[in-house]
C-alpha cells in the first residue's frame, strides 16, 4: 500500500479500523510479538483521534475486573 495521502479517505479508515480490530483481538490474545508489528503499522497511519479509537476498542474489549492500573 502507497502513502496514505496517496489512497482514498475511506480506504485508509477501513485499514484503520481492520488494524484496530486485529490489534485488540492481538491484545486478547497476549500475542505481544503481533501487538508490536500492528501498532508499528497503525502509527504509519494515525491521527491523534484514531489513538483515542484504539484506547476505546481495547477498554471495551477488556473485561471490567481485568483493568490494570497505570
């Protein structure tokens, strides 16, 4: 895939959002070597509100007893 300037709005928000899934399915997972590799991939395309997207989709998919604090 090219420069994100490069693609169509939408076609990088799809990857973005499929990243998001992928990252918090990785999280679940406790695969941290994946966590790595898409969070690397997610930072060549995000904005600041995508990180805000991010920190949503993983507290969501978290169970409410398994929070750490920071």
């Amino acid at each position: 895939m090219g420069h994100p300037a490069s693609v169509a709005p939408e076609t990088v928000r799809d990857e973005q959002t499929a990243l998001i899934e992928a990252i918090t399915e990785a999280v679940h997972d406790g695969d941290d070597r994946t966590v790595r590799r898409l969070l690397a991939r997610f930072a060549e395309l995000a904005t600041i509100a995508d990180l805000y997207a991010l920190r949503d989709a993983l507290d969501t998919a978290r169970p409410s007893g398994n929070r750490r604090q920071s």
